[in-house]
C-alpha cells in the first residue's frame, strides 16, 4: 500500500468512527466515573476499531460493534478495580470541626465530566433531557454498585434504549441471563438511594435567578443569603477528602472556619453531569490574582441548591472543562 493510499485509508476510517465518539464516551463515562478513565477507553476502542475495520464484514451494525469493543475495553479496566464513589458513599456526615483532613487517591472518586464530551448537541429534546439525567453524578455513582456486566446491561438496556437480544448479542449470552442480569440491576439500585436533582435548564427564569443569587452570594462571601439558597438537608463535599457535611449549620460552620479561605473568591459558570457548575478562583496569586481552587458541582431540586460538590483538582479539571488557568485582578 502506498504512502498515500494509507493516509487515504486512515482519514477514511477516522471519518467512519468519529461520529460515534461522544455517545461512546458517554457510555464509557457511566460504565467507569471518571472523565479520563472514559477518554482512555475511548481511546483505545478507536484504535482498536481502526485496526479491525478491515476485517469488519457488516455482519452487525458499526456502532453495535463499536460498543461490543467499548464494552470489553471497560470490562478489562474494571476488573479487580474497586469501586468508585463519592464521599458520602463512604463515611458518615462529618463533624464541620474535624481534627484532620483524610485524602484518598483519584482512584476513589467519582469525577465530574463536561455535558460537551458525553452528550450529544442536538437531537429530541426529551431523548437529550434523558442522557443528561443519566450522567447525573447521583446516577453515576448509584452505577458503581452493580457488578460490571449488569452495569452493562442495565446502561444499555434503561439508558440506552437497546433491546435484549442486542445486549445479548453484544455480550455473547442468552436474552434470558440479559433479563435476568436487568432484574438484578433494577433491584440493587431500587435499593440505592438515589437523590433527585433537575438538570440544567438555561431558558429556566427561576433556575437562571437562583444561580445568580448563589453567585452573588457567594462571591459577597454573604452567608445568610448562601444558606438561604440551600435546602436544609443540603450537603456539602470536596474530593479528595473524605469529609463531607450535611446541613445549614455545619455548612456555614465549615465556611467561616476551614473553608474562610474561600471569601474573596470569583465564578465562572460552565455545566457537568447535566448539572450547573462553576469553576471557582480564590484570590490567593501574585498581585491579588486569583487561582483556581475548585470545580463546584451544584446539585438543584425543587428550586433550592440541595448539594455542593467541590473537586479539588484543578490542576486536571480546569483544562478539561475549558477554564482560565487564572483571572487576574
């Protein structure tokens, strides 16, 4: 083959599998918590598609075969792995005074993802509001309970909309262990609680005036009207720690002592996991300058902020939501 056939050849198989690239790390997202975790499984099911499509015959449908590869790629990655979760999965509520500050490694975690790398930009309204409410972060973290072949099965069974023999097809067994694998799912997480949230609505007046409320508020560092935006249950968490906190008074508690270096700080807005997000700056560089601190998470119901979830690599996370590397004064 020459040089230029090659090339040809390469730019035509990118052609073919690149469409499929968004809804691949969607799914790959919810089978493994990690945004990164999900671009290396991506990654890797392209370049091993690429290296079959020669020999792909079109006995199934392209995208049928891409996930079949998709889902042996998460399945390798999975296994032995533990679990990731979100700190409230783990521990009890905390004490807003703790003695000591415990870390776990990234691998512990369930991570953020930008809606842009996992959801697609058009199509049905309904179809859309649908897979942005299954990458919730609740959601995704409930998923990590199931063993995973029925995480498999029950994401492209109830998210995906794939009908059993398909699934069955995709994995190598019969529609009735497809069906059996579903009822189990189903049952682990009817057993999970699972938190209700609404996503983000950006033509929503009432959702568009309580972010900027919370902006305002918390850019004032005015406590009063921050805890007035929350619901009384809300919680509060900041991976890599394991503390995590619950309720208006140890949330205000948290802010006006180990967190006080959070006054002064400044938003800019972005969306994850289908939910309102902000990369926040606390004014802490040269100058005044501020430098990133956290991706806030916000999770929403009922018209009250019912969780606020802070991941605290920005070192990772700010490019990967396309977020300045500092503002400055």
């Amino acid at each position: 083959m020459s040089d230029v056939a090659a090339v040809d050849g390469t730019a035509g198989a990118e052609l073919q599998l690149e469409p499929y690239r968004v809804q691949l790390t969607g799914y790959c997202y919810r089978m493994l918590g990690s945004a990164f975790e999900a671009e290396d499984a991506v990654q890797e099911t392209m370049v091993r598609a690429w290296r079959g499509l020669e020999r792909f015959e079109g006995r199934s449908a392209l995208r049928s075969w891409l996930y079949r590869i998709a889902t042996n790629v998460c399945l390798d990655m999975l296994n032995g792995s533990k679990r990731r979760a979100r700190p409230m999965d783990l521990t009890a509520a905390s004490s807003a005074t703790p003695t000591a500050l415990n870390q776990q490694p990234e691998v512990t975690w369930i991570g953020p993802v930008p809606d842009g790398q996992v959801l697609a930009d058009a199509g049905d309204p309904a179809e859309v509001a649908a897979q942005r409410d299954a990458v919730r972060l609740a959601f995704v973290a409930a998923l990590q309970h199931l063993a995973p072949r029925q995480r498999a099965v029950l994401i492209l069974r109830e998210v995906l909309a794939w009908k059993a023999a398909e699934v069955a097809e995709l994995l190598g067994t019969t529609v009735a262990s497809v069906n059996s694998a579903l009822q189990r799912a189903r049952a682990t997480l009817a057993a999970t609680e699972i938190s209700d949230t609404d996503p983000v609505q950006p033509l929503d007046e009432e959702q568009r005036v309580l972010l900027a409320r919370y902006v305002d508020a918390f850019e004032r560092y005015d406590l009063d009207s921050l805890t007035s935006l929350l619901h009384e249950d809300a919680t509060l968490s900041m991976p890599p720690y394991e503390l995590w906190l619950r309720g208006h008074d140890d949330i205000r508690t948290w802010l006006l002592g180990h967190g006080i270096g959070c006054r002064g700080s400044r938003l800019v807005p972005t969306v994850a996991n289908g939910a309102p997000a902000f990369g926040q700056y606390r004014p802490s560089g040269p100058g005044g300058a501020h430098e990133p601190w956290a991706l806030q998470v916000l999770e929403i119901s009922a018209g009250r902020i019912t969780g606020l979830n802070s991941f605290l690599d920005t070192e990772r996370l700010f490019p990967l939501f396309g977020l300045p590397a500092r503002l400055d004064p």
